[in-house]
C-alpha cells in the first residue's frame, strides 16, 4: 500500500477515494469469494471497457487491496485476488447489496441476488 499522506473531510471521503470509482467495488465484490483471471472479470462486468477495467485494477493493486498475479502460460494469465485489506471492505459492500436489494424490492424490480454473483 502507498503511504501517501491526504487529506480527507471525513472516513466516508477517505473510503471512497480507496473503492470510489464505476467499477471498483463490482470487481471487489466479484473477488470476495475467489481469485479471478482478467478475461473472467471482464465477462463478469461487460459494460467496462478493457481500458476502464485495467486502470480500476491498477488502481486497487497500487492502493493495496488487489493482489496481481502474472501466470508465465502461453498466453500470459492474470490472476486477481483479494488482500487482506481488500477483504476488510466485503461488510461494507455486503451492506451496499442489502441495501440495494431492499431499494430494487421498493421500485418492484427483482433483483439479482448479491450471495449468488461471484
């Protein structure tokens, strides 16, 4: 994890800026339970780019809470999988799920259930 000193307003400020981003807590979320190869985060999460997906990534890997593995196979695999810190945040994005599906339950969508995805 980088020691850069910032500054935040408030813990909600500094979380965010930790998993704030379009797609960093769905590839948090989706590595709860599992290392995850690259090509497999992608299926998971379609509408991020291969760009968007590489940078939110990145940024999770230099922020401390995604571990990259690189597989020497022909072609080269990346493995992602969560670190110890990365695996602190999954209460908080369980409770986004609850609170999510209770606000999907409210608008009469049927939502997918968070325990289900992986």
């Amino acid at each position: 994890m980088k020691s850069e000193k910032k500054q935040f307003n408030c813990p909600v400020e500094a979380t965010l800026s930790l998993i704030g981003g379009k797609y960093k807590p769905l590839i948090l979320w989706h590595l709860r339970t599992q290392p995850l190869h690259y090509m497999e985060l992608q299926r998971l999460i379609p509408n991020a780019t291969p760009k968007m997906l590489s940078g939110q990534l990145r940024d999770l890997e230099n922020c401390g809470m995604v571990n990259r593995e690189v597989i020497p196979e022909k072609p080269p695999k990346t493995l992602y999988s969560l670190t110890s810190f990365g695996k602190s945040v999954i209460p908080v994005l369980s409770a986004m799920c609850d609170w999510g599906t209770e606000y999907l339950n409210h608008l009469n969508v049927q939502p997918a259930s968070c325990s289900s995805q992986k």
